[in-house]
C-alpha cells in the first residue's frame, strides 16, 4: 500500500465520518488514548494521603480529596480539552507541536531556516473550512511584536520544547508508576516481608517485556487494547457503584466544592502539599490532545464524556464510599485502591489491571516516539531511526535508540525509588508542567489564530491557569521527594535539542554566506569547462537557492560530474502533512542543456518519509514529468517564484498523483514492448544494458525534439546509475567566539552531528554509488 495515497484516503473519510465510523472511532480511542487516564485509581489516594494528611474519622479528608478529585477531572479535560482545546487542531493533528505549527505560520515565526514563500500556498498552511474573523487591533500588535523580536521568538520555541521534554519525561515515568501500582496489589496475598522481594522483580519484568515488543508495532496486538480498557473501565464503575450503594449511598454530597474549601482549612499545608497526589487522576488527559490525529474530535469528545469520565467518577466515589467506613489503618496499602475490591473479585481485577497498565504504558511511549519526530522534522532533535511499523496508520512508529533509553531510564526510576509516592511526585509534575505550557501556547492561539479578542485569551489564561498553577506549586515543592526527575530528564533533553537547533541554524547561515552564485556556474559555458561521465548525481544540500559550497570544493579536486545533476534538498514544513500532489518542487538551474536541476523535497511533521529506491523513482518521475509539463504547459501545474532567487520553481505531485503522466518501468532484462496509439515509448541506445529504464508517455500532447532529448539523457542517467554526492563537515566556532558558543559548537553539536544518523534515504545505497566531500565549517 501506497502511504501518500492511504493517508489522502483517511483525510478524505475523516471529513465525511458517519456516526456508525465515529462511533467506530470512539471505541478505538479507549484502548490508545485513555488507558493511561482509565488507570489513574491505581494509585490517587494513595500519593494523596502518602504523608501529608492522614484518614480520620470525621472524612473531612477523604471527602475532600474526592471533591478535588470531581472537579479536577471536570474543569481540565472535560472544560478545557473536551470543549476547547481540541478544537485548535492543526488540520486534524494536536499536541504541543501542532499549537507551535500554528502560530509558526501565522505570525511567521518559524524556526526553520529554509522555508520559502512557495511553502505558504500548501493546502494545509491555512486551515481548511475555517472563517477567520478579521484581525483583531492587540492580535496584530502581538503578532508584529513576535515577528520583529528574535529573543520572544526563541521563547515561543523553549515554551514548545520544555513541553515536548515533559512528554519524554512522562513517556519514562507513566509506565513505571502504572505498572508498579497494578502489581502492588500482590501485597494483599503475602505477607510484607515476602512481597517487598516480589513487587520489583515483577515489575522490571513486566517492563522490560513492554519495551521490548515495541518493535513489533502497536497495529499487531492493538485490536486487544479497546476491549481491556473497556473491560478495566466496567470493572472499576461496577465496583465502584457497588461500594457506594453498600457502604455510603450519601457519599455524592462530597461533589460539593464546600468539601474542598472544608478540606483546606483543616488540612493547611498538609492539604495543600497533597494535591501532588490528588493531581494524578488527569494523567494522560494530554493524550486526547496529543492522539486527535489518528481519530477525531467527535470520537474523542464522545468517548471521554459518555464512558471514561463517569466510569472514573463512579471508581473514586466506590473507593471513597469504603474509605469513609473503614478508618483503622493497620498497614500502608489499606489506603489504596486494591482494599476497596471485594475479596473474591482481587485477583481477576489485579490480572486486568496489570493488562490495562500495560496498554497505558503503551500509549505514553508511542507519544513519545511521536512527539520526538516532530521534534526531529522541525529541526530540533538529531535525526534518528524512525521506524514505521503500520503502513496503514501513519502514526505508529517506533525509535530503536529512544525506546532502549526509555527503558533504561524506566528501570532505574523503578529500582531507584521502588513506591508509589515518589513516582507519583515525579509524575505529576511533569504532567501539570505539560498542561501549563499547552494552557500558555493556547492563549496565543485564540488571540492570535482564532483571533479573538484578548480578553476571551485573559479568561482562559487566568481560569485554567490559576487552577494549574496551583498544583503546580504543590509538585514543585516536592523536589527533593522525586520531583526532580523530571526536571533532570527535560534539563537533559533540552541541552540535546537546543544545542542541536542552534548549530543547524548557526550551519545553514554558513551554508548561506559561502553558496556560489549561479553566475560562476553560468560562466564556465556549456560544456562547464569539466568532464561530464555517465549516470545521475545527487547533490545534498539544506539550501533551498543558489549552488552549495560543496559543489565548488567537489569540481576543484575533481573535474568531472554526471551528465544529469540534481540539487536535492529534503526539508519539513510547518504543516502536518504535504499532500502528494505538492511534494515536489522542480526547476532548472541554468539553461536546459546543462541538465542541472533543482529538486526540493517537502514534507510536514508528520509524513510518512519515503527512502531508497522508491524514493529515486518518485524523484525520477517528477523530474520528468516537470520536464514533460514545461514543453507542454500541462494544466495542474502552476510556477512559483523565490524572492530569494532567480530560479523558476515548479510544483509537481508525486507519481501516483498523475493517472496520465509518464511512468518509469526497470527491466533487467531486454524486452520488445510495441507502441499502442496512446502509449509512445523512449528507449535507450545502449544495446545491451543490464538494467533497461523506459519512460512511458502519452502521445498527445506532441512533444518538441528538445524535450524529447532532454527525457532521452534523464533515461539514459537513471539506467546508468545514481551516485550521492553528500557533504562531510566538520564544524568548528570562529576564532573570537565566546567560550559557551565554542562548548555548543566544537563539543556538543560536533558530538551530535558525528553520532546522530543519516538522512534516511542515501542509507541503504551502496558505498561505491556515495561521494562525500569534507569541508570545515567556521561557524
């Protein structure tokens, strides 16, 4: 199955979704999206009354925790997210990137260095379907404040970042506070001194086997996580309705936010230090934001408001109803949620609950992998393995290194602190911290994309904000309690993402300032004063204009380059998908009998990156049906000029997006293939080749001698082979630079650059078809 073309399909569904597919949809979402939430009971009133208050007999402070506990679960993600963050998704995609994409492109503060004004009539730069009011007069002073100010700039990008850090913090820190928590039920079966040998092995292993079926993909056992949640979710609601009619039916006047107020003034610091714990109950509330591109708004909303949100209510009433009549506490787990079960229904519930665990985990590490390639196609993480382990669900991927590191740095969280409430700590922390920056990127959202007025921002700000804020200062004063991991971890990321970001920047301007100009390319004449030998090169360049320092240095040493040259450069968009009918740009550098041309890859943070050998015949195909498309103004095809630069740049789809265009066949060996009165093909001179191309072509439209000639050398180059020309350079600060830009530069980026991986699609070439020329880069 074609990606590009299964992706379109999906697109073009999701607009016209029935109810039968949204309903569909709602179903899929509980096992990928709330298993994380679903599991929350495990271990809330545990953290919460960990140490800072204590369970007595008036039920002020279980009363209490239950109302924060409502009315936390009903302001943040049924308010907040249900009814107004998901509407500010980024066609279709949500999540921390998706609200920074947002802004990047209405106030034009991308951090991209290669972006071009062809790339703002893509079809998803603005969001389809929308009106969008008029601009309102503090919308464009903000906006033209962002845009001349490069210090609010590099905020806005930190703000995105520390998010996507807290996300790869969580991705480390969910799963082993799931998973411990659902096997510490054990503890009901054994005596303490027994359990305490048990309770860790059980859960590294069970980690461990997590991480290690990641390369399998979520697709192979993902039709099991929907019916385990499901299951997991009736299991909670059941008995936790079961507990409310047997042991306090009147437990629902403590939804009252008079418990909360009552709670605070007995409790005091204690109280207030506790709501690190309470705070653990929107775990993976950001999912549902974070996931919205593999379904829909209305499946999300649907089924967090008619099955997760009163089956999670119904749980934390059960265990408070029980809690209220049972105040004698003989040992540490009588707080926790395994006591409120019913004694034979134990272990059946501690097997679901170690599956559902299990199925939470897994979705907070595919948000991580999904988070860190945004990151990576947005110019701020070292390219890595990405690894697509559906080719019907864009989405799920899996990153052999950062899956390994997650692991690793899962295992030594769960030997490290071996309970609940310090991963609890660390948890909510990075999960309120999340929350902050979505709450901050939002606010400019509605005044600058929705641009409402600012007064609806200052509403929002000051509500959601306040709340949060509150929690917040309840996790950070737990620092020394576990809270910093995930301060340490995002300190960690963040170095590594800055640091790369700078020196690509501080790369591409050096790129910049030493590219040749066209005009010496032009005044070597026709024959460009060097040997021209068989086959198509490939030049890498992250320049979107003008000729690439490492070409010059290529010809100087070495006179002689291919009779078909091509200037490759891949880069990202701030969009979340480029369709295939406007992934390539194509022009001619020079006069057509050059045969040097501009090829310029787009893709959003969010494509599927085609590699090896299907990426060469797409690229191939394009090249030539531009070619094909200059001779004969072909409808579909529009120009776009670059300020920038003096060259033309057409807009050609994909391959599979011409039904009517030319087609490239490979044959090893020769065949005799006879015209039809619609099919004329080119061949090749060459008696016998090894491997035979052929360029198929509609006959009308006639083409001129010229074209034909030009199509003749592109076969002819393909047939011959493709080399890679890729520079090699080494980055070095200029001499006079200060000593943290020469720690950024010729230690951290040069150990990044030395160690990160390749661009994806020259990796499986072989050695003899790749060329690398080394440069010192003084940047």
């Amino acid at each position: 199955m074609d990606p590009e073309s299964g992706l379109s399909q999906n697109q073009q569904v999701k607009k016209k979704e029935s109810w039968r597919q949204v309903l569909i949809l709602a179903y899929q979402s509980l096992g990928v999206v709330y298993g994380d939430l679903s599991t929350s009971p495990l271990y809330v009133y545990k953290s919460a009354f960990a140490e800072d208050i204590q369970h007595s007999e008036s039920n002020e402070e279980i009363f209490g925790v239950l109302s924060f506990v409502f009315w936390t679960l009903t302001i943040v993600p049924l308010l907040k997210y249900v009814f107004i963050v998901l509407r500010a998704d980024d066609n279709g995609e949500g999540g921390t990137f998706a609200l920074y994409s947002l802004l990047c492109r209405h106030a034009r503060v991308n951090s991209l260095p290669n972006c071009q004004l062809a790339d703002e009539d893509l079809s998803e730069y603005k969001k389809d379907g929308v009106v969008v009011p008029a601009q309102t007069s503090f919308g464009s002073r903000l906006k033209s404040i962002l845009e001349k100010h490069r210090v609010l700039q590099k905020l806005l990008l930190i703000l995105a970042l520390i998010g996507a850090c807290m996300v790869i913090g969580d991705g480390v820190l969910t799963p082993a506070l799931s998973v411990f928590s659902a096997v510490s039920g054990l503890e009901l079966s054994m005596s303490h001194e027994h359990h305490k040998y048990v309770e860790l092995p059980v859960t590294c292993v069970i980690l461990i086997g997590l991480f290690a079926l990641q390369h399998y993909g979520t697709h192979r056992v993902g039709f099991l996580f929907a019916p385990i949640v499901v299951t997991w979710l009736f299991c909670i609601s059941t008995i936790g309705l079961y507990n409310i009619i047997h042991w306090n039916p009147h437990v629902y006047k403590a939804l009252s936010p008079v418990y909360m107020y009552k709670f605070l003034k007995k409790t005091q610091t204690g109280g207030w230090m506790s709501l690190g714990g309470i705070l653990l109950c929107i775990t993976g509330s950001e999912a549902m934001f974070a996931d919205l591109g593999h379904f829909s708004q209305s499946s999300i909303k649907i089924a967090f408001s008619f099955v997760v949100y009163p089956s999670l209510i119904l749980a934390y009433m059960g265990q408070a109803a029980y809690l209220s009549r049972h105040h004698v506490i003989t040992t540490t787990y009588q707080i926790g949620f395994y006591v409120s079960v019913p004694e034979k229904l134990r272990w059946p519930v501690l097997g679901i609950a170690i599956l559902a665990a299990v199925v939470g985990s897994q979705a907070i590490i595919t948000g991580t992998f999904s988070i860190i390639k945004q990151c990576q196609a947005l110019g701020c993480f070292p390219r890595v393995k990405i690894v697509h382990t559906s080719s019907k669900i864009h989405g799920q991927i899996y990153i052999p290194e950062i899956n390994w590191i997650l692991m690793i740095l899962c295992l030594a969280v769960t030997i490290g602190f071996r309970d609940t409430k310090r991963m609890g700590n660390a948890s909510g922390l990075a999960v309120i911290t999340v929350m902050l920056v979505t709450t901050c990127l939002m606010s400019l959202v509605i005044v600058i994309c929705w641009r409402k007025s600012v007064f609806v921002a200052l509403a929002f700000v000051l509500f959601f904000g306040a709340f949060e804020a509150l929690y917040f200062s309840a996790s950070l004063i737990k620092f020394l309690e576990g809270a910093w991991v995930p301060i340490a971890l995002s300190l960690f990321f963040m170095l590594i993402m800055y640091v790369w970001h700078y020196g690509t920047l501080k790369k591409y301007e050096f790129d910049v300032q030493n590219k040749v100009s066209i005009n010496w390319l032009l005044s070597l004449g026709p024959s460009l004063g060097i040997v021209r030998v068989r086959g198509l090169g490939l030049i890498h360049t992250e320049l979107v204009s003008g000729i690439p320092a490492i070409f010059s240095h290529f010809v100087t040493n070495l006179p002689a380059f291919h009779q078909v040259l091509v200037f490759l450069c891949v880069k990202s968009v701030p969009v979340p998908h480029v369709r295939p009918e406007e992934r390539f740009l194509v022009g001619h550098i020079g006069p057509k009998e050059y045969r040097l041309y501009r090829c310029i890859v787009r893709y959003g943070y969010r494509d599927f990156h085609k590699d090896d050998f299907e990426f060469e015949n797409d690229l191939v195909c394009s090249i030539a049906e531009f070619i094909r498309g200059e001779s004969n103004k072909m409808n579909g095809l529009k120009d776009e000029s670059d300020k920038d630069t003096d060259e033309k740049m057409t807009v050609v789809g994909s391959p599979s997006t011409h039904v009517d265009g030319i087609r490239m066949h490979e044959d090893v060996e020769v065949e005799d293939i006879p015209e039809t009165s619609e099919m004329k093909e080119i061949r090749s001179p060459l008696t016998t080749p090894k491997k035979r191309v052929r360029f198929l072509l509609p006959e009308t439209p006639k083409m001129e001698d010229k074209t034909m000639e030009e199509l003749q050398d592109l076969m002819e180059a393909r047939e011959a082979g493709i080399a890679y020309i890729l520079g090699h350079s080494h980055v070095r600060a200029k001499q006079g630079s200060g000593w943290i830009k020469k720690l950024a530069i010729n230690i951290g980026y040069d150990f990044l650059r030395r160690n990160c991986r390749a661009p994806s699609y020259p990796l499986s070439v072989p050695h003899a078809s790749t060329l690398e020329v080394g440069m010192i880069c003084h940047m």
